[in-house]
C-alpha cells in the first residue's frame, strides 16, 4: 500500500485550475482550504493552442495585457485574507498541462469546478476533470453544483465524511480523512455501505456493530485518540447514502477513493464517485488510483485533442 503523504492533509501549496470566467465556488473552496492549511495559491489558466488571448508568453516579455487584468480581483481577495496567489497562463489541452504543471511544480492539491448541467439536466463530470482525477498523484478537491449556500463562510471545516469500502486501498483513504479532521479540529464520520446485493454474505460474516469497530481500527491509534469519530454501517445505495448522510451531518468535506473511476462510469454518468461529484451539497476530496499507489484501474494516457469533451469543467 502507498505511504501516507503529510502534505495531502498539510497543503503548502494549492492549485486552481481554472476557466475564464472562474468558478467562484471552485475559489472560494481553495481560499478556505488554504486559510486553514496556511498554504499558498496557484491560479492555473490553460487555453487552446489557437487561443488568440493576450497573455504573456511565459518568458517575462509584457503582451497588451496580463493574465492579472483577468485574475487580478481573484488574487487581491486571497491577498486580503493574507494569503499568497500567483497565476499562471499556458497554452494547451487542459488536462495535458495541468499533469505537466503538477510534474513541474510542487503541488500538494488541487481544486476544480464542475457546474454545467448536460442536456437532460444531470451535470456531468467534464472529460479534464475525470482525467485528472483518475491520474493525479495528489488529492483533488471538486466542488459540484449543488454546493450548499454559505458552506465556507467562515472558512472552517466542521465535519468531514469520509466513504470507506471494502477495497484494500481503504485504509489510505480513512487515514486521510482521519488528518485532516485532526488538523482543522473538525468532527469525522466513517460511512461503510453494503449494497442489496452483498448484505447476506457480509452480515453472515460478520455483525454491523463489529464493521464499525473495524472501520475504526482503519485509523491509528494515535491519531484516533486525538479525534471526535464515529463509524455507520448501513445496507443501501452507497452513493446514495453516502449523500443522504452530507445533508443529515451538514458535511462540509467529502472524502473519497476513486479507485473505481473510469473513462466510462463519467460519460455514462455512474458509479459511486460520479454520483457523489454530481450531487454532492459539499466539496469532495478524491485520491485517484495512482495516488492510491497502483490501486484500482491503470492510469490511462490523455486522450487526444479531436476527443468531444463532455460539458462539465475546465
């Protein structure tokens, strides 16, 4: 199994990826974040190769305009609340230069945005947003549409859900879970759900209140001593109950693996974690099989640029 990453809890740098116009609840999501972490910003613009936009050229030589004409409002806000933003603009497939960016730059997390709705009226993971989430070596933090009003008002995460499965990569993701309530001081729940179609073999193996305990013996016990946790096992929908139990805890952070993503559950917009980005009434934090160290589907290459992207993100 992977080793934990202290800085996947302890950012000390974040990264925007971010269109034009900016998702303000993709923002405001990575100011609190980085208030809470004392972690710097990056705002990550990336535009198609025939993008016509004034921009610098990445050398230091000035064009008509800056990207600060654009962004500028956006870093004076993280300034004012004292922390330290920069932007930076390439040229590009989206998903292709954020990978690059994360292989240039040391980069803790990353934050994007999805918010568009597709023809039917279900909003759709966007095609960079699913392959980066599905290839990044760090967490990836995805705030939905239905982002509760108010959330991050106070800058503050409260309470923190994590989804635990029955996949071996589960212990990585409750232990990411378990720092970062023990860092923000917020209250942790451990959800375990048993789909219909498995209750009779695992309750057979063994009753719900000894899953609970051993949702609990995920997290060490060090780091469980210094928490408010509780652990529920539930039979239904995992993506379901897993969204039902952010609205009755007033979840301000969903964490999840998403070992299970693939190019196909986003375009047919299924499986557990698709559903959550989807619907979630608070901000998700995903670890993607490679950041699960191998865990899950294989990594796939970036698709080429005659791909239709999916409406959605980036």
């Amino acid at each position: 199994m992977v080793t934990f990453v202290p800085e996947w809890s302890r950012p000390s740098t974040i990264l925007v990826a971010a269109e034009w116009p900016a998702n303000e609840k993709a923002f405001t999501l990575a100011l609190a974040q980085a208030k809470e972490s004392d972690a710097s910003l990056i705002i990550l613009h990336v535009c198609g190769e025939t993008a016509d936009l004034p921009f610098h050229n990445g050398d230091g030589q000035s064009l008509p305009h800056q990207p600060v004409d654009l962004f500028g409002p956006m870093v004076q806000h993280a300034t004012e609340l004292g922390i330290h933003c920069q932007v930076e603009v390439r040229k590009g497939l989206a998903a292709q230069e954020i990978l690059r960016f994360l292989a240039e730059r040391r980069v803790d997390r990353i934050v994007m945005g999805v918010h568009t709705p597709g023809r039917i009226g279900k909003p759709l993971v966007g095609s960079v947003t699913e392959t980066i989430l599905r290839t990044s070596d760090v967490p990836v933090s995805i705030v939905g549409p239905y982002l509760r009003p108010g959330i991050y008002r106070d800058y503050l995460t409260h309470t923190i859900l994590c989804s635990v499965s029955s996949h071996p990569s589960r212990k990585t993701v409750a232990r990411l879970a378990a720092e970062l309530a023990s860092c923000h001081r917020a209250r942790l729940v451990l959800q375990y759900v048993i789909p219909p179609q498995e209750s009779d073999e695992e309750l057979a193996r063994q009753p719900l209140d000894q899953m609970e305990r051993v949702l609990l013996d995920l997290i060490p016990a060090r780091v469980r001593a210094r928490l408010n946790v509780q652990a529920t096992t539930v039979l239904g929908d995992p993506a379901e109950e897993l969204l039902y139990l952010s609205r009755v805890t007033q979840a301000n952070l969903i964490v999840i693996g998403a070992h299970n993503a693939t190019h196909f559950a986003a375009v047919s917009n299924s499986g557990v974690v698709y559903k959550v980005l989807a619907y979630a009434p608070c901000p998700v934090l995903t670890l993607s099989p490679v950041a699960l160290g191998g865990y899950g589907p294989a990594s796939e290459t970036i698709r080429s640029a005659d791909v239709n992207y999916l409406p959605g993100v980036v």
